[in-house]
C-alpha cells in the first residue's frame, strides 16, 4: 500500500488512472529529456524516485512544467519530507510513498513544509 | 556592503529552524543516517577524522568588523578558540559538537551569516576575487552578480541532490585572482562590444584526482541572460552527469566525454526553455545589490607619514613590499595580512586575532575585510597614512608577516592533521619549508612564489595550479611527497607537470630547496620569476637537480 501526500497531508490513492491504462504515464529517474515530450498529453505523469539523494525527478519535472505539460504530476518512491517543498516548486502536485516511509516520517513531518510557497527564492527571481 | 533583506533574514531563520528539526529527526530515527547526510552536508555540516566540522560561508569573502566579531566568539564559546580559513572563501570550526550546531547557526544568522550549501552535492558558496571594489585593473565588482547566483542557486528546488558538489566562481579583472578556470563554472566579467559587460562563460574547470582546466562555453554573455543560462547547464549535467561512480561524476568529467560543442548544443537547447521563466526582475535585484556595493567614501588626506616611516623603518618597508597591492583610489592601498607566519598552520587564525581584525578593519579599512583563496585577510581600503599604526598592531599579535606571494605564503589543505580522506599530513610540510626558509633568509631575493600542498589526491590545497605543487600519498603506509613545477592559477591557467618519483616526508623540504636553488642559478634576472623560468627552461634542470646521482648520494649519505 501506499500513502499521498498533498498540501493538504496525507490521503489514500484513490484518483490514479490505471498505470495500465495509458492515461498514466511512469518515466524512470535516468528518462532522456527528450522522451519526455511523449508524456505531454498524458492525464498523469508518474516520476520514480529510487533513492532520495537521486534528484533528477526534480529537474525532469520542471522540463514537463517548462514543456507544457498541465496535467497531474508525481513524485514516487524514496522522497522524504524534507524534500516536499523541493518536489512542489520543480512542479509536483503530489508524492506518493510506501507505508514503512509513512510510518518513519508521519503526516506532521510532512504537513510542516506544507508551505512550500513561503521563503522560496526562485518565486522572487523569477517573477 | 550588501545588508540582509527582510526575505533573506526570513529565509535563514526558517532553514535554521528546519535544521534544528532534522537534528531531532535524525535522533529519534525518523532520518536514516543516509537522509540526514545530505540535510546536515547542505548545512555545512562535515564528519571529519576526529569529530564534526561546520564550515560557514563567506559569501564572496567579504565580511564587516561585526561579522569577524561573531566568528571569533564562535571561536571561542563552541569550538577551541580559532578557526581556519580555507581556499574557496569559507571558515572552518573543526571541533563543534552536533547539538550545538543549530545554536551554532542561529548565532550566525544574527550578523547575516550561514552555512547554507558549504559543502554536499549542490551549488556552493560562490566565490569572488579578494580585491573586489578595489583593484585598480578592474572591468567591474564581480561581488553584485556573486550575491545575485547565491540567492539563486540558495534552496534550488532542483539542485539540491546533485550528482556531485559544483563551485561557481566569479572574477571582474583580467588578473583572475579568483582561479575561475579550476571551477564548475567560471565567469570573467569582461567588456562587451557596446561598452557595458558581459560574462565569458568557462565550464568544466577543476582540480582533484583528475585535473582539467575550465574550457569556453559562451564569450560573451549578456547579463540579462546569466542566470537562465547558468540553470540551463546546471539542468543539463544533472540529468546527464554520471552518477555510477563519484569520480566521473562532476562536469568536467561529463563535459571531456561529451565534448564541448556538445555540451554547448545542449546548453543553448535547454537555456531556449529557461529564459522564458525569467521575467527580467532579477535584473532589478540585481541593481538594487549593486547599489549596495557602492565603495566608501573615500578621503583625501597626504601621504607623507607613509613614505616617512618607509624610509626609517626597514621591517615596515618590507612589509609594505610584499603585502600591498594597487588600490583604484589616489592615496589608497589594498593591504594583505598574513595567516602565513613562519612555522603556523596556514589559514588558521585566533579568536583573538580575529577580533584584533575586526578592530583594525573598523578603526583604519572603512569596515572591510576580505578572505582570499591563499587563506589569508584582505584590509580592501587603507589609506597610506594608515599603514605605520596599522602594521604595528597586526606585529604585535603575530599578523605582520611581510610574506604575501612568497616561498612561506603556502596554500595547504588540512591533511592528516583533520582530514577523513587524507593520504599524508600537509600542514607540517608547510610549516617545515616556511620555517626552513626563513633560515636561509632568501624569502625575498626568491620573490614570487606559490607552494600549494595537498594532502590527498582531491587536491583542495590546489596544487595542481601551484608553481610548485605538492601532493601528499601514501605508499605502502609510508607518506610520499609528489612534486609538480609550472603551475599557475592565473588567467592563463596551467596544470604542474610531475618531476618525477615523489619524495619521503625527510627528503621533500630539502628537495624543495634545490628546486629553489635551481630557479637561482638559471633565472636570468630578479626580474625573471620562478614561472617565466620554469617556462624557459623546462623541466630538464630542475629534473638533474632532483634526481642525477651525486645528489642522490649526498642524500643516502645525509640520511
Ligand atoms: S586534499 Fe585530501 S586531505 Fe586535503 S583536505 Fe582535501 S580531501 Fe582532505
């Protein structure tokens, strides 16, 4: 089983597409930049994260954001909280971890970078 | 200088507080010891041989009378009373305890200081020439654009898991006192064809087990492009950088097996996509730093007591020989203390020191001081009439050593003295040639020289760009001293060229000195320094010096 997390803390996956489906797509961590536009009409995007010092994810979904891509975007996998502000300002909506995870690091952990808007360079850098 | 904002100070005491948290996560077990080593590592925290070691940033090595106040206290309240100044900008504290750290960090942030991305696989502090605001040759203050890259490479939602550390460094001067072509990322500021500026791009550069030199990616950059352009290849080596072995992971390694026009192609294709993020604010930022960058108000006042005291005082004049550097203002001179004295470990300095620093910075630098890569402190704005005073009391507590540029102002990482890593103890072979050096008394007929030591083969002592480099190994549980000649950090970089087979911990201080005796006898004057030497004639003499057999055998005899 698995638990996700939003803004709003955490919740069951009740609003993924069948991986199966081809409504969703899952694109490994090593993902050329390249295929990435294949995934650009999809409903979900699913970004695997296999370890947590792996921080390609983050970079391949800021291309699918700075691409176009409109649709519901996910980080799985070893994410750990300290790491959701990142996952939401390179683009994700949501992150999907397994249970032990859950359980290491409960929903307060989590709901803490909840504010992930506040104190973010970029967003000044930017405009 | 440039004050914390509101957001800045916001951003810190956030950090800080999310920090002291994973502290308390990593003791209850809510963080493997695997999640919380890139969490302490991008807070500066580093497990070295003996205990934790908390490295603070510098931002382009400038720092208030305030700010060296603060360290000194640090200094002295949670660690052993000094702290070592190292080669890209940052100071060490080697023994603090992991529960005070976050103490540690608050006290920090009190005078708008941190130990944000000091060390882990991100961007780290950004480093700047030592005579920013200034020199005299330069195009323009690299420090406004400095400040610009760290609030933006700061908390990089993309760039905080990395495939390895990446170091950015930024130059305003053709000089190139800030070694921008052993970096990740390089920049020049030069002059543009319509008379503004403009970055010459270098990537690639750095030193370590494999040592490149930073190659052209973009001559000319427009401002307003810097930091689109400067995602654009941090973007493309994060997904194209190896990340199956460390060694091969930085972007030199990917930048030689990609090719340059490569990378380049793919740097341009990706900055297409994120320039159209930047709206242009950050250009406004951008000239709000700078205004706070404005140089002091600078006074006109004579010069007589200087020349004065040159005159009757020999020490002084040597001083002032060695250790001053052109100032941009009439009257004005860029003064260099010494953390070099003869027989101490470079870099390190008290907390008294420290303070006696803030005090002179205060009294006679219009608050000033500067931290160079040579690990010593830079006074940016004296005036002439200054100095006498000012030499005095750097004297009286050890910081008048009149040794800038030369044989004993050597660069040394912290080896086996502190190092995890390290394969030889450097620290003591600095120590050993400054002092042997100073016996001889020929410091001065020598002239410009830099000895660079490493103690292992990831080269933080930088000797591969030394002109005379040496790299400490360990060969079956003995220390062995490789030595490298012909290196130069300067604008035209170059990599030392090994002599040959290395030396035992007994044999390199006299080997050292025979390659100084060499230079001697072959320069073609006291103008011809060691490099322009070693350029004319090769490796040949210094090779016969070191190895041809009536030496070897004085050395069996003399061991
Ligand atoms: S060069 Fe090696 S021994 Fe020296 S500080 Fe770096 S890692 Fe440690």
């Amino acid at each position: 089983m698995s638990v996700i997390v939003t803004d709003a803390g955490f919740g069951p996956d009740t609003h993924s597409p069948d991986p199966r489906s081809g409504e969703a797509v899952t694109m490994p961590s090593d993902t050329a930049p390249e295929a990435l536009d294949a995934a650009l009409g999809a409903e979900m995007v699913v970004i695997d994260f296999p370890s947590s010092a792996d921080g390609r994810g983050f970079t391949l979904a800021r291309l699918l954001r700075l691409r176009g891509y409109r649709g519901r975007l996910r980080a799985r996998g070893h994410v750990i909280a300290d790491q959701y502000a990142m996952a939401r300002r390179a683009g994700f909506d949501e992150v999907e971890i397994d249970d032990a995870l859950a359980a290491r690091q409960p929903e307060d952990q989590w709901r803490l970078r909840a504010d992930w808007q506040a104190h973010d360079y970029q967003a000044r850098l930017r405009g | 200088m440039y004050r914390y904002t509101d957001f800045d100070a916001g951003f810190v005491a956030e950090r800080n507080r999310q920090f002291r948290a994973q502290v308390a996560r990593r003791i209850d077990g809510s963080l493997t010891e695997d999640e919380f080593k890139p969490l302490r590592l991008m807070n500066g925290l580093y497990l070295q041989l003996h205990a934790y070691m908390l490295r603070v940033a510098i931002p382009y090595g400038t720092l208030d009378s305030r700010q060296m106040r603060q360290l000194a206290q640090i200094a002295e309240r949670w660690d052993k009373g000094y702290g070592h100044f190292t080669t890209r900008q940052n100071i060490q504290f080697n023994w603090p305890v992991l529960g005070d750290v976050p103490d540690i960090l608050d006290a920090l942030a009190e005078v708008e200081m941190h130990a944000i991305q000091t060390s882990g696989n991100t961007i780290r502090n950004v480093t700047a020439d030592h005579f920013a605001g200034a020199a005299a040759d330069e195009v323009a203050d690299p420090r406004p654009v400095a400040e610009l890259i760290r609030q933006w490479s700061t908390d990089h939602p993309e760039f905080q898991f990395l495939p390895r550390k990446f170091k950015i460094a930024v130059t305003g001067s053709p000089a190139d006192r800030a070694v921008t072509a052993a970096h990740d990322i390089g920049l020049r500021i030069v002059r543009a064809a319509d008379g503004g500026i403009a970055y010459q791009v270098l990537v690639g550069g750095g030193l370590g087990r494999t040592p490149m030199i930073g190659k052209v990616l973009h001559d000319a950059l427009p401002e307003a492009d810097l930091l689109p352009y400067l995602e654009a290849i941090v973007s493309v080596w994060n997904l194209l950088g190896r990340r199956d072995n460390k060694y091969k992971a930085r972007i030199k390694i990917t930048v030689h097996e990609h090719g340059i026009d490569e990378i380049r192609r793919l740097v341009e294709a990706r900055f297409a996509e994120t320039r159209a993020a930047f709206s242009g604010i950050d250009q406004v930022m951008l000239a709000g730093i700078r205004a706070a960058f404005a140089p002091p108000a600078f006074r006109d006042a004579p010069v007589d007591a200087y020349h004065a005291a040159r005159d009757a005082d020999p020490v002084f004049r040597a001083w002032t020989d060695s250790n001053l550097a052109a100032h941009r203002a009439e009257g004005y001179a860029i003064v260099q203390v010494s953390l070099k004295a003869h027989g101490a470990t470079p870099g390190d300095a008290s907390a008294l020191q420290m303070r006696v620093l803030a005090d002179v910075a205060e009294r006679y630098g219009h608050d000033e001081l500067r931290i160079s890569h040579e690990q010593n402190v830079v006074l940016p704005h004296v005036h002439l009439s200054d100095l006498p005073a000012l030499h005095a009391i750097l004297r009286a507590h050890g910081l008048g050593t009149a040794n800038i540029g030369k044989v004993s102002d050597i660069i040394a990482c912290p080896g086996m003295d502190y190092c995890a890593l390290a394969t030889a103890r450097s620290i003591p072979v600095a120590q050993e040639i400054a002092l042997r050096f100073d016996a001889l008394k020929i410091e001065h007929q020598v002239g410009d020289l830099k000895i660079k030591i490493s103690g292992c083969i990831n080269a933080c002592g930088h000797h591969h760009v030394g002109h005379i480099g040496i790299l400490g190994l360990d060969r079956a549980g003995v220390e062995n001293y490789q030595i490298t000649l012909g290196g130069d950090q300067g604008p035209d970089a170059a990599l030392g060229q090994r002599t040959g087979p290395g030396f035992s911990a007994d044999e390199i201080v006299p080997a050292v000195e025979r390659i100084v005796e060499t230079y001697l006898a072959e320069r073609a004057g006291a103008e011809e320094d060691f490099l322009a030497t070693f350029r004319r004639i090769g490796m040949a003499p210094f090779k016969a010096a070191l190895y041809d057999a009536p030496d070897k055998e004085a050395r069996a005899d003399a061991a």
